[in-house]
C-alpha cells in the first residue's frame, strides 16, 4: 500500500471516529488558585501537557514550581479551578473515576503503613482497586519479584530502609497494571545505588508493559538517565520542553575552562584572537578563563596551542557539557540546586 | 454493595494493624480501671444519700463508667486519621476507585470493635467489686458502647478531615468533653444535682443513654428510661454518621 493510499485511509478512520490518535495525557490551561490569609496563590498558571503513549517525561522544576500541586489535579486528588484535561481517555473533571482506574500514583514522601507488612501492603492496594484476593496474590508476587523485595516481604514497613521503603511504594502504584504511571520525586533521598536501581524499575515499566511515566524530579541526572522529554516548570508555568540533548543544545556551547599560571587579560587575548565565537569570562578570586563556545571538543586543541605558542603555561584544562542545571540557569536566571 | 466491600477491606486491614501493636488496647483501659478502683469505692458511702438512683453504687457507677470509655475511647480516634494522612495512605486510597465512605467506615468500625472487647473486660472487672451483671446489663452496656463509639468516632474523623493537624482537633475535643462529661451525670447522678443543671443536662443526649443504661444494670428489662436511652444513643449515631459521610464526601471529591 502506498504512502498516499495509507494516508487517505487513515483520513477517513480517523473521521468515522474508529481510530483515534490518543494522547495518554492532554492539558489545556490546566491551573490551580489557593486562597489564603494573604490573598490568592497561583501554584499553576495555566499550563498545556501533551503526552504520548509509551513515553518517559520528566518534569523538572525547583521546589514550589507547581509540579506537585499539577501532579495532583492529574491524579483527580485536588480539582483544577481552570482548565481541561483527559488523563488515559478520560476526562478529568466528568470521569474522575475512570482515571483512577487507569492510573498509578507514587506520592512524594511516603504512602505506606508503618505496622503493616510488605506483601499486606500489597495485597490491600490490590483489593483497593477491587482486584479478587486470588489474581492480587498473583500480582502481589509478581510485583515481589520485579522489585526484588522477596528478602523483606514479611517485614513490617518501619523496619526497611528508606531504598526498600520506596520500592513497595513504587510497587504499590504498578498493582493494577495501570497504563499511565505518576511518580512524585519518587528518588528523592535515596542514596546513589537506591536511586540507580530504581531507574531500573522505572525503564522496566515500560519495556514490559509498555506503560507512559509521568515523573516529577529535582535532579537533573534523574532527567537526563530516565526521560525521553523533559517539561521544565518555573512558578507555574512550563518554560521550556524538548529531549535533553535539544535542551542543552539550546544553551548555545560547550564550557572549557582554563587555569593559566600568568596574565588572565593576556591570556583572554590570546584567545580572542584564535578562536571565533567565543564568550569569556574571568571570574574573580581565581586564575580561570571560563569560556562558552560551540563544538568546544574541536576549538580546545586550538585554544591551548595558541596559548603555547604565546608561552602561556596551562595549568588546568576542563570540558564540560552544558547540564540540565546550565538550562534551568540561563532560562529562569536561578539555579535548580541553590533551590534544594 | 461496592461501598460494604470497601468498607470491610478497610476494616480488615485497620483491625490487623492494630492486633500489631497491642499495646495502646490496654493503654486505652488503664484510665476507666483507675476510676473503678479508685473512686468506686467512694461511691459506696455516696449510695446512701438521698436522691441517689435506685441500685447499689456499682450498678449505677459501671454504666457510667461504660459511657465514658465509649465516649473517650473513641473521641480522639481523629488522630490515627490524621496519622495516615500524613503518611500518605489516605491519598493513595483516595487515588484508587474505592468509596470514600468506606475509609470512613472502616475505621469507624475498627474503633467499635476494639470498644467492645474494653467494655467486657471493664464490665468483668467490676464484677469482684461488688456488680451484680446479669445479660441484659452486659448487652445493653455494650449495645450503648458499640453505638457511642460510632458517634465519636465519626465526629473525630470528620474533624479531623476538615482540619488535617492536631492542634485543632484537641481544641475542638478540649472545649466539648469536659460539658459533655460532667452533664451527662457519668461520675456523680444528675439527681444530686440542682434543678436548673438538671434542665440543662436533659438536653445532653449522653445523659439520657446513662440513665437507661442504669435501668437495666439496676435490673429492669424495659421502660420508658431504657427506651428513651436507645433512642437517643441511635439518634447520636446516625446524625454523626450522616455527618461524617457528607464531610468526607466533601474534601474528597
């Protein structure tokens, strides 16, 4: 069948209403007004979320940014007060029901029992979403499994650490096989290696069952190691969106920085004059030269050869890819770590 | 019915959790055993004054002694609730499909049955005291007890919803209990008292479940006093529990 052929019947399904090109979450001016003694507080101002199916989004963002607060109205857990949304095809605000079904939900902090064991844990969450006790026993133990928490399953909560803790949260959010799966900050305190192995979990999700990850974050690596797209959120408002790597190709270059044991004025010349396009700054209390240049893999070679050949000793060479964080700073002036 | 499902998982769960840590069952018990011990047997001197309600002291203190555990056993209940809100269980039940009510429910349900096995235990201990039980007093006692719980509990969930912290909730409970209490002629009969407490105190529902539940530990089966105690102990619960449905319905849409 050919292009055009292919194109005109799906022209003509999608008008007949039997296929549907489905979003698995779509926002339109979705926000949220708190009032308070003070007055009214805009925790999200209006923001469009388009997701697709199968897709890793993050959403990035320094506390109080909002990304609680819309991961909230997503969840049917607070209401918007403007706005649409259809979160897993249906409608928030007329089927909130129906998203409950199909979701998953890991709340920041925590969500489980202290006296409660592992596998109960378990087990209840399966009945909450009125699965028969026979197939939540399965899933109880399917899921004991893919988090590897069979060592601790019959351990009241209080006793884990907070790595294993926050696995049965995350497991408890999969009980239900849900097709769209929220994650609130779902590493936050965790230790390097907890966190890793989560990240693990979480790409699982979707290779295995195909599932679409909606995950807030504060860490950039986070980001950057688990999502496909990134939505930044600053007061409110989505700022900026993209794959990580269009984001930071964004910034505009590489930063090379270099220690010269000499005259820094000097040494900025020297490059001025090799290389074209480049921005250098000369931060006080210190001997670096920290430039900002395209393809700075390319234009090191140069710089440090022209500085030779004006016998300038280098004492230190550094290359550094922009971050997620070099974003955040140039879009909103406020770095997303000073935040935390 | 989806929401007696919910309800009973609920309810399996919270008693598990609390067969877990059996520690604060007895705590619960401890205060009601000192009153039996330690002020019981001043009653005693007390029966013989005039106006005193028919009975020796212990038919007419145990009932009240029943009244209070129901009454504050169960009162501050909105502190678990507030405990589980913090610890996020009640957002991951409100994100699920199941009803709201029957988190409410559940834990309503919880209460009464942990106020049944107290008010058995405190009713056999008066026993060697000097009570005479016979099995209208035990299941009247503990029909009274399983309906009081439902009242105050509901009422400490549904203030405990809206608020969200402790701090409230204790000042709620401060300024109710102690008027509830000393009207309810729990510790000292309300025909000891002057006659405008004594109108004032006929407008405590509690006070009237009291004095029907001393008819029946008195050994009288049915009356007018015994009726007028059922209906008032209904009443409290089913306007509580009505109360409580609709606030929990209300922050949790």
């Amino acid at each position: 069948m050919g292009f055009e052929t292919q194109n005109a019947l799906l022209r003509i399904a999608l008008s007949m209403g039997t296929v549907r090109i489905m979003n698995m979450i779509t926002t339109r001016g979705l926000a949220r007004t708190f009032r308070s003694k003070s007055g009214a507080v805009n925790a999200v101002r209006g923001v469009d979320i388009d997701v697709a199916v199968g897709e890793i989004v993050g959403f990035l963002g320094p506390n109080g940014a909002g990304k609680t607060t819309t991961l909230r109205m997503l969840t049917t857990l607070i209401d918007p007060t403007a706005g649409d949304a259809t979160v897993a095809g249906h409608d928030l605000r007329t089927d909130p029901v129906g998203v409950r079904r199909s979701i998953g939900y890991v709340a920041q902090g925590h969500s489980t029992e202290r006296a409660a064991q592992v596998r109960e844990e378990l087990l209840d969450q399966a009945a909450f979403y009125g699965i028969d006790p026979r197939e939540g026993a399965k899933r109880a133990d399917e899921l004991i499994e893919a988090f590897e928490l069979g060592s601790f399953q019959n351990k009241v909560i209080k006793e884990l650490s907070g790595g294993q803790r926050r696995r049965v949260e995350v497991s408890l959010g999969m009980v239900h096989s849900p097709k769209l799966v929220f994650l609130d900050e779902p590493t936050t305190g965790l230790d390097p290696q907890s966190r890793a192995n989560l990240w693990d979990h979480v790409r699982a999700l979707r290779e295995q069952h195909g599932s679409t990850v909606f995950i807030t974050t504060h860490y950039l690596e986070e980001a950057d190691a688990l999502c496909d797209r990134v939505l930044i959120l600053d007061d409110g408002q989505i700022i900026a969106s993209g794959t990580p790597d269009e984001l930071k190709r964004g910034i505009g270059g590489d930063l090379i920085t270099v220690e010269v044991d000499g005259d820094r004025d000097a040494a900025r010349d020297v490059i001025a004059a090799a290389v074209e396009g480049a921005t250098i700054e000369t931060p006080e209390g210190g001997r670096a030269l920290r430039i900002t240049i395209a393809n700075g893999d390319s234009q090191l070679p140069i710089i440090l050869r022209a500085l030779d050949a004006a016998g300038m000793t280098v004492a230190t060479v550094q290359l550094a890819r922009p971050s997620l964080d070099d974003v955040f700073l140039k879009l909103t002036g406020k770095s997303l770590r000073d935040e935390n | 019915m989806k929401v007696i499902h919910d309800t009973l998982i609920v309810y399996r769960r919270q008693i598990r959790h609390s067969l877990r840590q059996p520690a604060w069952l007895v705590f619960a018990l401890v205060q009601p055993v000192f009153y039996l011990v330690l002020f019981g047997p001043l009653l005693e001197q007390v029966a013989n004054t005039p106006g005193f309600p028919e009975g020796n002291a212990w038919s007419v203190f145990v009932p009240g002694l029943l009244v209070q555990l129901g009454i504050f056993g169960t009162l501050f209940a909105g502190f678990g609730l507030i405990e589980q809100l913090r610890d996020g269980i009640i957002d991951r039940m409100r994100v699920s499909p199941m009803s709201r009510v029957a988190i409410l429910m559940g834990n309503v349900l919880r209460d009464a049955t942990v106020l049944i096995v107290q008010a058995t235990i405190l009713t056999v201990l008066a026993i060697p005291f000097g009570l005479n039980l016979t099995w209208q007093a035990l299941v009247g006692g503990l029909i009274a007890v399983i309906l009081l719980a439902i009242s105050f509990a509901s009422i400490s969930y549904a203030i405990a919803m809206v608020a969200k912290d402790e701090e409230p909730l204790v000042g709620v409970l401060n300024l109710f209990s102690p008027p509830l209490l000393l009207l309810s002629g729990i510790l000292l009969p309300m025909t000891l008292a002057p006659q405008w407490l004594q109108y004032v105190s006929d407008a405590n529902p509690v006070k009237h479940v009291v004095d029907g539940l001393r008819q029946l530990f008195y050994g009288e089966l049915w009356n007018s006093t015994v009726g007028w105690g059922l209906f008032a102990v209904t009443l409290m619960a089913v306007v509580c529990v009505a109360g409580a449905t609709r606030t929990f319905q209300r922050e949790n849409p």
